[in-house]
C-alpha cells in the first residue's frame, strides 16, 4: 500500500490522504461484523480517527525513508553519504571548508609589486592573504585576490577591507568595490553534484570541456567557465574577445601553479590562450618550461530587486530572512542551483522559490541586473571577464 515501483517512473507513493482514505476502509471492513452492525465512524475526531490518523502517518514517515533510499542512487537527487559513494566513482572526495575570497583594489606608487601572501584586514578583524602577486599599474592600481585566513562562511560586503597589515613600499591603501565571494563549512549538495558533472571530462584532452573539469575540481577554485575557439578568426563570445585556436579559461580562486598545470596536462601543443595572468610551467616529464594564460575575472556586484505585499501574518525580520535566502541560493547553497558564475545566463525565476520560502508574502516580481549601474531585467548574461557578486546591500526589497 502506498509504495509503487514502476520501471519507467521509478519509485512513487500515494498521497498521505489517500493512504487513510484506504486504512480507514480497511477498519470499516474489519468492524463491520454483519449486516447489522453500523459502519465505523472514523472521522479525525474520533477515537478511531485518531488511531487511523496515526497509522497513516507511520505508513508516510515509512514511504518518505523509501523514497529517500531510492533517490540516493541518482546523482542529481542524492545526497550525504549517499553522494559521497556516487562521487567516489569519479573517484571524487566531497571538498570540507573553503575560505571567502576577495578582490581589493591596491592603490600606490606605479611598479610596486603587491607579494604573494601580502596580508590585508577588513573592519571586522579578518585577515586575508594575497593569491596572485600584481603590479601596480599606470594609473596607480591593481587588482588582487586575497584569501580569507579563516575557512568558512566569512562574510566581506563592500568596501570592508581597508587596513594593510604587510607594509610594503609604494603601496598605499586597499579597498574593495565588490562584496567578496563567500566560502563555506562544507560542500553543498549542490556545489558536489555540479562538481561530479563537470569532472566527467577530467578524462578526455584537448577540450575546453576536459580542461574547466579538471580546473574546477582544484582547491580552492571558487567559479570556472571554459570557452573555446576553433574557427580561423577571433570570435567575440559571453563578451569577450578569443584568438582563433585558442582557449579562454576564466578562474576565480585557486593556486596559479596548479591551474597552470592543468592547462599544461589537458591541451596539447599549438593551442592558444587569452586571459590577464601569467604561469609558466615546468614539465614533469622533460623539465621544459611553458607560459599559459588564463583569466582571473574581476569581482562585481550584482543586484537584486523584490518586490512584493506585506500582510499582517509578515515577519518582522521577513527583509532580512529574504535577504538572506536569496544570497543562499546565489552562491549555490540550495539543490537545484550551482553558484552564479562567469559566463552563464542567469534568469530571475531562480530565486523565487527561495524568496517565497523566506517568508515573501503575496509576491509580485523579482528583477535582476549585471553591472550593478545598469537596469532590471528577467535575465542577465554574465560576461566570462566578470565574476558576480550579491551582499545584504544591494538586494532591493519593495513593499507595495
């Protein structure tokens, strides 16, 4: 009763009030000992109502369990230690805590090299360390990534990270334009399951596919997004410009040196490259050196707007449930969405559900836009130059 295995469908069950709708019949059957006897009442109200009530849940607490079991064999719906036992097929580990990274803004003395592991702190004490050392540009800045001391969810908004800790030479203040992109304690379902996609083509060579595969299942490595060229001309594609016979590889977060080397094991020679950071590898094998390129893309906000009715069964805290939410499923936190990255379409309907859930009463719509200065719209393609990023301060909620 309830449970039904079917080959095409998979493992379905019935619906709680039918499952007492058929427990009940059953008691009218087993009561009703002749002709004489009258039908057994079971509405929820009575003693026997309650008892079949009871039942019921029991035989829907047991479908539920069941159906759990059945959808830990798909990868897309499986979860926990289930997931981890698909994932070691690829022969993936489910990644632990990853620390917040954050693009600043060096300002200074132009020529002044910002060193690797240079550390800056925001206004709330946290120490971040530089990932790619930088020159200081004609104009007086650079950008550079830094990485959270502390692993886990650290939240950076805008224009927290001010102080320098390493003095060095030329370089006279940091900032940040974008809030920056939020680690985690663990690695989400979400997050596990568009990893073991990805990595599929960790296998094959020579593609732009086999290459953010591999890229992507680095430590570290917060967004990646691939593009190729194979044509005899440059084309322009999720705005950005690829040499014919090449490669565009875009990367937040991560070690240079290992990027590099993935590039180095997944392209054969004659292939080209286009990006704004520079590796230079070391076979393995013979000891020659190699340059690739690839992309660190630049941080940037992106916004959000709400718009909905407050009734009076509205939360006091609803702003700020909401907020939250939708910064939640931004960055992938929920099962069916990866975190917005690069190079990718992202539509608005994506954070309904989440924003319904947080307690948006009678909603009306949910806009977005990319650049944070440009309009709202239903969807935004994200350039492959540019990595999205959503604090507290730019999500717009409307109460009309």
């Amino acid at each position: 009763m309830a449970l039904i295995f079917d080959t095409e469908t998979g493992v379905t069950v019935e619906e709680t009030a039918k499952v007492r709708q058929q427990i009940a019949s059953n008691w009218k059957k087993a009561f009703n000992v002749s002709e004489d006897t009258p039908e057994l009442v079971t509405d929820p109200e009575t003693p026997a109502g309650q008892l079949i009530d009871g039942q019921a849940a029991l035989v829907a607490q047991k479908d539920s369990e069941l159906l759990r079991l059945a959808n830990g064999f798909n990868p897309k719906t499986a979860t926990g230690v289930f997931q981890d036992a698909l994932a070691q097929i690829y022969f993936l580990s489910r990644q632990v805590a990853q620390p917040t990274y954050v693009t600043c803004q060096c300002k200074g003395l132009q020529g002044t090299i910002i060193p690797y592991g240079a550390v800056v702190q925001d206004v709330n004490g946290n120490k971040f360390y530089n990932t790619t050392p930088n020159k200081i540009q004609e104009g007086g800045t650079v950008n550079c990534v830094f990485r959270c001391a502390t692993y886990g969810a650290v939240e950076v908004g805008i224009d927290t990270v001010q102080t320098i800790i390493t003095a060095t030479p030329g370089w006279d203040s940091v900032s940040n334009s974008a809030a920056g992109a939020t680690g985690r304690d663990v690695e989400t379902q979400a997050e596990f399951e568009s990893r073991r996609y990805e990595s599929v083509s960790k296998n094959a060579h020579g593609t732009a596919e086999s290459v953010e595969g591999t890229v992507a299942n680095l430590s570290g490595v917060i967004a990646c997004s691939c593009e190729q060229n194979r044509g005899d001309v440059e084309i322009t594609k999720m705005g950005v410009t690829i040499p014919p016979h090449s490669i565009y590889l875009s990367v937040y977060g991560g070690e240079p040196s290992e990027i590099g080397m993935a590039i180095h094991m997944k392209l054969g020679g004659g292939c080209g490259f286009a990006g704004n950071q520079k590796v230079t590898i070391k076979d393995p094998t013979v000891g020659s050196n190699h340059d690739y390129y690839f992309e660190i893309p630049e941080a940037s906000p992106f916004g959000i707007k709400v718009t909905m009715t407050k009734t009076p069964q509205t939360a006091t805290t609803f702003e700020d449930d909401i907020k939250t939410a939708l910064i939640q499923n931004f960055e992938g936190q929920e099962s069916e969405y990866g975190r917005v990255k690069m190079g990718q379409t992202v539509y608005a309907s994506r954070f309904y559900k989440s924003a319904i859930l947080a307690g948006a009463e009678n909603l009306q719509s949910i806009k977005i836009k990319f650049p944070f200065s440009g309009n709202y719209q239903d969807k935004i393609d994200i350039p492959l130059d540019k990595l999205p990023t959503l604090s507290k301060d730019n999500i717009e909620i409307e109460v009309v």
